[in-house]
C-alpha cells in the first residue's frame, strides 16, 4: 500500500470526487470541508490517499485543529487499511485528537490509534446521517408559516436549544 499526500486541493478532489459523489449524503461533510479547502479557508490541510496499484482504498482529509476525516472505499479489506493509514499517520506525526466518519471506520480507527499512540480515547458525539428517500404525500401539512425570529422567540428557542442539548447527551 502507498500513502500519497497531495498539496493541490484540485488534484486531492480529482481523485476523492468518484467516492464522494456515490453517496453524497455520507459524505457530503468531507465534500465540504473540500470545498473549504479549494476556498482557501483552511491552512496547512491534511489531504492523503492509502492506495494500491491504480485502486484508491480510503480518502484522509484533516484541517487542523479540526477532526481527521476518513473515507474507506473497499470495506472488506479495511482491517489491513485501517493498519497502514494508523502506521503512516503517527509515524508522520500528526496531531490527531479526533475522528469523524461512519462509526465502524471511526471505531477501528480510534482502536487502532489508541494502540499506537497510548492514549485514552472516547466518543464526543454519537451522530447520524438521515437521509429522505421517498416523500410521503398522504400527510397533513402543518397550518403554520416560516418567519424570521423576533426578540419575542428568544425564551422559546433557549428551551429548543437546551432540550436538543439533553437529547443529545451534550449537557
């Protein structure tokens, strides 16, 4: 396996964009964060490919102080990516204190840096992506209109804030 580096935003989307536009609800946040990057929003990103021959196995992106993101495109042989991405990653030296993705890339991930590394790891956030499929059409619609907010919704949207904040595990 090879670990390449890209320093071109453009050159890095030219290889990551196959993958991002195949499901581009999973991976609509690392399409972002990429296109912040072509923007010049970011300084000194992290943009790599774990590679095999011609195949590219997994995508790494990273905007340091941000979280590392990875994408790996060949499931069935992710223990062994997950490996070498790990091996490269600390021995370049990077400075990794998080990990987004889907859960069971992040996991092995965090498992396997963990190892390495000799430090403690745990989850911050425990999300999820949903996406709508098909539209239901049979449902009532509600009776209400979309406005701007007044100073009169501050109290209401204070209470919205803190109940997603306990739904979520964040307070």
């Amino acid at each position: 396996m090879q670990f390449t580096q890209y320093e071109n935003a453009s050159q890095f989307e030219r290889v990551a964009r196959p993958f991002l536009n195949e499901n581009e609800d999973v991976y609509s946040l690392f399409d972002g964060v990429l296109q912040g990057i072509k923007a010049g929003r970011y300084q000194n990103p992290l943009m790599a490919t774990v590679n095999k021959g011609n195949q590219v196995l997994a995508l790494i992106q990273m905007t340091p102080p941000h979280p590392l993101h990875l994408i790996i495109s060949e499931e069935a042989q992710m223990e062994g990516i997950l490996d070498f991405a790990t091996k490269e990653l600390f021995t370049r030296n990077f400075t990794i204190s998080s990990v987004v993705g889907l859960k069971s890339v992040v996991n092995r991930y965090a498992n396997k840096w963990q190892e390495l590394s000799q430090c403690k790891i745990k989850v911050l956030m425990d999300q999820g992506v949903y996406r709508l499929d098909e539209v239901n059409r049979t449902l009532k619609k509600s009776s209400g209109t979309w406005r701007y907010a007044t100073k009169e919704d501050i109290s209401l949207i204070e209470s919205w804030y803190q109940a997603f904040e306990m739904d979520t595990g964040l307070k």
